[in-house]
C-alpha cells in the first residue's frame, strides 16, 4: 500500500509543478505586461497567456526543469552512469530508428478510430515549436522530464510491487498514466502506445536512457513535420500523400523500419541480459 502511495505522490506532484509553473509564469507575465488589473490567476488561464507561444514555451521549459530538478534530487528517479558505461549505442541507433518506424501507423490508428487532438492543442503546440528554443524545450527536455517520472519513478515503483513473472502488468499501468496526463483522447492513446515501448525498454534495460532516446526521436520528427510541413498538422494521411495507395505504401515502408529496428533490440536485449 505505501507503494501505491509512492505513486500517487508522484504523480501529485508532477501535476503540481505544471500549475504552479502556468500560475508562475502568469503572474510574470502580468507584471512584465504592466496590467495590474488582473491577477494571477485570471492571467495564466487568459487566452493572452495561453495563445501566446513564448509564455507557453515558458511554462513548459519551468515545469520540465523543476521535475528534473526535485526527482533528481529526491532521488525518486535515480540517476546513474552505469547503463552509459556499457556502451550501448548500437542499441540507442536502434531506439532511434525504431521511433521512426512508429509516427505513420500511429496516425493512421488515429484517423481509423476517429481521434483527433482538439485544435487548441495543435496550436499550442505549433506556437512553442516556433520559438527559438522551442525544439530545444520539447525534444530535450520534456523527453528527460517526463521519463524520470513516468519511467524512472513511477514504473520503477511499479515493477517492485508486482511479481516479476507479470511485469507487463507494470508496463500497461505505467502506460495508462502517462496517456491520462495529456488530458484528450487522440494523445491518450498516442501516448499509451508510446509509454508501452518505453516502458518495455526501462524493464529490459533498467534505465531511462533508451526511453529518452525514443522520446526524443518521436518529438523530434513531430517537430521537424511541424516547421517543414506545416499543414500535416490539419490534414489527413490521404491528403498529406495524395491517395490512399500512397498511405499503403507508407505504412509498408514504416513496417519495414518499425520490425527490422525491433529485431535488433531485441537480439541486443538477449545478449546483454
């Protein structure tokens, strides 16, 4: 039970440093707006604060650095250079190829179940990437905070209470509650298939280092569609590329990255454990 609690507490707290940085960064940008009208809190849920992409990049780049912080120094999420030590890049390079393989069919399952992320979102999400910084925000450090939360602490936890014999059960549940926390359907189930891969890699290697790895690659490629093709973000795959065969034969190519990528790890997974 103290366990369960350990969790709980965790996730609490991850919650709490993404108010407290939109109420920080709201009431920042108050006084540098100079309108002393307003309060805090009427500023960091205004449409100003939350329309305008530097104050987001803002809240964002607070809240990843302050739970990188606190569970690095708890020591909720331990940090360690053992898993360096080994050498693993062969493995990382196919981490990272692998994540490649996973951005075609996971919008395509999408678009098949009828999910989309609500357009407030997209908007948010493309004013951030448009900051100067903010590739560095959301493809470095949200990967890094969020797996030393998700992964280093929470499956971390999760993988002590229940029995090894049924540690995909840690897997799923950590997985649930990373898609929970992105608050919509469509990056719901994005993200739970994503937590499934990642927390799959944190039980075979017991380090968030691959998990970074896959997080950044998938924000990365996320970010690069973002600055290049712009209207991707609004449109379908048969609009993005042009008929329905093409989509076929996209999903084809991302399988033929996707399962010899897997193979590798895997293979490297029997060998070093």
């Amino acid at each position: 039970m103290n366990r369960f609690l350990t969790i709980v507490k965790y996730l609490v707290v991850f919650i709490a440093i993404q108010v407290f940085a939109t109420f920080a960064v709201g009431f920042v940008w108050q006084l540098v707006e100079g309108d002393n009208a307003r309060t805090a809190l009427q500023t960091a849920v205004s449409d100003e604060v939350t329309t305008n992409g530097l104050a987001m990049l803002l809240i964002s780049a607070v809240s990843s650095v302050l739970t990188i912080l606190l569970f690095m120094s708890a020591r909720w999420s331990p940090f360690s250079r053992d898993y360096i030590r080994t050498r693993p890049w062969t493995l990382l390079f196919w981490v990272a190829i692998l994540a490649c393989g996973t951005i075609i069919p996971s919008q395509w399952m999408l678009e098949l179940l009828g999910l989309e992320a609500p357009p407030e979102m997209q908007q948010m999400f493309e004013k951030i990437m448009r900051q100067p910084a903010g590739y560095f925000v959301i493809g470095i450090l949200v990967p890094i905070a969020e797996e030393m939360v998700f992964r280093g602490a929470i499956l971390r936890t999760l993988l002590r209470i229940f029995n090894p014999r049924y540690h995909w059960l840690p897997i799923v549940l950590s997985a649930l509650l990373f898609g929970a926390v992105h608050a919509n359907m469509a990056q719901f189930f994005h993200a739970t298939l994503l937590g499934l891969l990642l927390g799959w890699l944190y039980y075979h290697t017991n380090s968030i280092v691959p998990g970074i790895v896959l997080h950044w690659m998938n924000n990365t490629i996320a970010y690069v569609l973002t600055m290049l093709l712009p209207q991707s973000a609004d449109c379908t795959l048969v609009e993005l590329f042009g008929s329905e065969q093409r989509v076929w034969l996209a999903l084809a190519c991302s399988l033929c990255i996707f399962l010899p990528a897997l193979f590798q790890i895997v293979s490297r997974f029997e060998r070093r454990f």
